[in-house]
C-alpha cells in the first residue's frame, strides 16, 4: 500500500476520533449540567440556590449545612439520612439496605447518594443547623498507646463548641499520597463538654484506613484540620440510678466525656466502667481513671485484660470484658449502658446485657 | 434493576485512596473482570470453586471471633481476628458492607500464615475476586485452597 495512503488513513482517523471525544465532552458537560436548582428547606423557612450536578450530602455541606455522615459519603453508615419530599426521584439500590419501608413511605433518603439535579424540597431536623465547621489548629498529637493517637485541637480564637458528652465529630482529611481528594470519618469526642475551646479526639490506627493513616503519619502538630459537628444521639439519658460504661480501644473517647459530664454536673448516678483490652499494652488512661476513682467514690474503673503477661505483674481483672460484665453486673433494674468499641464487642456485650434484663431503652451505643 | 459496575468503574472504585489507601489492584494491569475470569479458571479447572473457598475462610474468621482480638486455637489453625469501628462497602456497588475485621490464620503443621479482611471473603465468595496481583490482601486461589485443606471435587 502506498505510504501516502497509510498517513491520510491514519490522519482521517485521528481526526474522526479527535470528533467524537469533542462530542461526548460536549455531550457529558451538557447532560450533566443541572444548572441552578432551588432547595426549599422545611416549607419555605429556608430557600437555597445551588449548583446542581453534586451529591444532596456535598450542596448542603457547601452551603454549611452539615448532615451527620461516617463513612464519607460511601454509603456505608446509613447516617445521612434526610427527608426529601420533592425532587429526589426514585429508592436507589445503594440506598435499599438503609431505607425501612416506614421511612420510605416518609420520603427519608440517603442525602450521599441522591444527586442535586432538580428543585426539592427537604425537612431537615432543626439541631443540625446548629452543627458547624471549624477550622482548629493542632495543639498537640500524643501516643496512648502504640496504634491510639489523642489529638488536642485548638478552635479558632473566640470560636467556642457546645456538645453533650457522648457525641462525635467528623475529620476532614487533605489529600495526600494517592489519596487524591478530602475524606472524612466519624470520632467520638474524648475531652470534657465543659471545654468549649478545645476538642480531643483519640484515633486508632486502622490497617489500610485512609483517614486514620493520614492522623498517624501525615498529620503533624501545629497543622491546620477541618472539623464539623457535634453530631450523633449517643449521649447520657439518666432516667436510672446506675450507668454501665462498657469500652474497648478507642471506644474509650465517648466514656471519658460521659464520666466527665457526670462529675461536673454533680449527678447522682453510680458509674461502673469496665475496659477491655487484650493486652497491658493496650490499656491508656489508667491513673487518670484511678485518679477519679478515688477523688468520685460514685465511680468504679474496672479495666480487664484478656491476656496479661507475666512480667506485666497485673492485679486487674483478666479475662475478655464479658466475663467481668456477666460477673459483676446482677440485672439491668435501675441501670443504663453506654458502649462504644469493635462491632464483636458490642454484639458479645449486648447479648449479655439483655440476658440479664437490659432492653433497646436502656442500651446505648454508636456502632460506626 | 441494578447495573453492574463497568470494568473502568471498578478500577477507579479499587484504586489506591479510594476505598481503602492501599486499593485492592496493586501493580496488576489487567481489567477487573480479566483479573476474575483468569483465577476463576484456574480454581475451577483445579475441581475448586469460589464459594467454597469463601466459606472455609469465613468459618476460620468465625472461630477467631471468639477470641475478640486474640489469637484462639482452632484445630489445625491458630487464628487472630481483629477489629476496628465501622464498615466497608463492597467495590462492586453490591449493597454489601463489611466489617472492618483482619483475619491472620496459621497452619500449625505448615507454619503457613495467611491474612484475610472480611470485605476480602465476600469479594472472593461473591465475586471470584481474589484481588490483583501485588495488592496487600491478594490470595493466589490454588495457595489458598491447599492451605484450607480443601480437597478437589
């Protein structure tokens, strides 16, 4: 063939599929252009114009209002929950697992996975206008233990956070490495509710974990962090005499508030803790748990290693958490729990709780 | 009715930093779908199949559970699952979410040591994905069937 030929071929179709991606550029920008789109926020008492084309998670938190979320965003926590009574269009299957038929006949949907392409209408609970972002500056990063990290953060100055011990705040990752764009995820909040200039968080370390590996090897004090919150419905009921606080990891964050936020309001609860840990390694915050143990006679630390070496020379109580629970606590009559650990943890400590009369009234935990 | 996730889907889904900082590709090249079909072959022409795989694995997870963090004995395998807070969704869009649970079982008699997530069962059992090659949690099928003691049917 001549050689002539075999170029114009070529150019010809350089040039053709050259056409077609102008085309289907041309095409995508077009389709996936929503234009400006109206949100009307519970009957009229809020009206957005937005952007449309992101998801109903995203447009709202752009417009600072902030949906609780865990995941991200990825449709795993079932969290972002909103009611859309306009413009959302049909269940997706990502939502399915999520969605009871009760909520699908109130119109809740999952605001990460509904995209923003038309006017709707939403109702969205008046407390989470009060959730905010802030922009806090590490203070400190301390090693707990050798995979849990407490962070300290400082808000910005004259910012001050109003949260009810017990409630978590989402972390907004950079990117970094090959993670190439913002994560978030959910912590409980360790410091005391008392402390509106602060916020403690303690992270441990997930294999894999995207958010947690940016906290253990990227962050650094003094860097700057993005927060919003405070979020979630775990925090004290009290309506009883005793609360049972049952904790393994870093599921000791949320306790530490709660048993803080006892103290300082000078309730008259009782207050049993019983941390696991599988290792002495494992343990953290043991003279300050002390410490209150014998400052508050209302407080009782009960940590428990499951398997303690023995150089460790541990006095404790050993053996999984369950065992203690199912040892020391006679019935639920007059008690509350709180639990915050490992999904396996809080199957096995449930289990025996409602064995010994605890009900979903009187059992509370986040399990994220 | 639920579209499956194309191949280019898949691999952005699996990419480094998207679900999980490592992904689950590796340096492995090949499109998702090449990646099954080609260890699905090998399983099946060996007298394996996914499914049984999946559900040996799972039962060593089981049996590791007990030990909520510590390695228990579990026959022919000392096995340690652990677990951290909260769940991860499945890649292939399939509405599964996992539980953030690793799995280390070793064979006593071998000294072998294999390293599982539960998200890893569902997507070999589910799937026929054993994850590509040069990825932290890849299992080569006939490596793992020898070491489940599983017997060619």
């Amino acid at each position: 063939m001549d050689f002539s030929v075999i170029l114009r071929t070529v150019g010809s179709l350089a040039l053709i599929s050259g056409a077609l991606s102008i085309i289907i550029s041309v095409a995508e920008k077009v389709l996936n252009n929503y234009g400006t789109c109206e949100l009307d926020i519970n009957q009229g008492q809020k009206k957005l114009s937005v952007q449309g084309g992101s998801s109903l998670l995203s447009t709202l938190a752009a417009e600072k209002i902030f949906i609780p979320s865990a995941c991200g965003g990825k449709a795993t926590c079932g969290l972002c929950k909103v009611q859309v009574l306009e413009g959302a269009g049909p269940l997706l299957p990502t939502e399915e697992p999520y969605i009871s038929q009760q909520e699908r006949e109130e119109h809740m949907r999952l605001s990460c996975q509904i995209k923003v392409k038309g006017n709707m209408r939403l109702m969205i609970p008046e407390e989470l206008f009060n959730i905010r972002e802030y922009i806090c500056r590490v203070e400190s990063i301390t090693d707990m233990t050798y995979d849990i990290k407490l962070l300290r953060m400082k808000l910005p100055e004259g910012e001050t956070v109003t949260f009810k011990a017990g409630q978590f705040m989402q972390f907004y990752t950079k990117p970094y490495g090959k993670v190439k764009e913002e994560v978030f995820r959910a912590y409980s909040i360790s410091s005391k509710a008392s402390e509106h200039d602060h916020i403690e968080l303690l992270i441990r370390l997930v294999p894999g974990g995207i958010c947690t590996t940016y906290v253990h090897t990227v962050l650094q004090e003094a860097d700057q962090v993005r927060l919003s919150g405070p979020y979630g419905d775990f925090y004290l009921r009290g309506d009883c005499e005793e609360l049972i606080m049952i904790a393994g990891g870093s599921g000791l964050a949320p306790i530490r508030s709660l048993v803080y936020d006892v103290i300082e309001k000078g309730l008259p609860h009782k207050m049993r803790f019983f941390f696991g840990a599988n290792t002495v390694r494992d343990l953290y915050y043991m003279e300050e748990f002390a410490q209150i143990e014998r400052d508050y006679p209302q407080f009782k630390f009960i940590p428990c290693v499951a398997r303690p070496e023995p150089q460790d020379n541990w006095t404790g109580e050993t053996g999984f958490v369950t065992v203690a629970l199912e040892n020391q606590v006679d019935s639920g009559d007059g008690k509350e729990a709180y639990l915050c650990g490992s999904p396996g943890m809080l199957d096995a400590c449930i289990k025996i709780l409602k064995d010994k009369g605890f009900t979903d009234q009187t059992i509370f935990y986040d399990k994220f | 009715m639920k579209e499956n996730p194309t191949n280019e889907q898949l691999r952005d889904t699996m990419q480094e930093g998207e679900l999980v900082k490592d992904g689950f590709l590796g340096d492995d090249q090949r499109p998702v779908d090449q990646i099954v079909q080609e260890d699905m072959a090998l399983l099946t022409t060996a007298g394996f199949t996914a499914e049984r795989l999946g559900a040996a694995m799972r039962a060593l997870t089981h049996k590791g559970m007990a030990g909520m963090g510590e390695e228990v004995d579990a026959g022919d395998y000392l096995v340690k699952a652990e677990e951290y807070m909260g769940l991860i969704g499945c890649p292939f869009k399939d509405n599964h979410r996992a539980a953030k649970r690793n799995t280390t079982a070793t064979h006593k008699a071998t000294g072998r040591t294999m390293m599982w997530t539960d998200l890893g069962i569902h997507l070999i059992q589910k799937h026929g994905f054993f994850q590509g090659k040069g990825s932290t949690y890849r299992l080569e099928p006939l490596e793992l069937a020898a070491f489940l003691g599983l017997e060619a049917e």
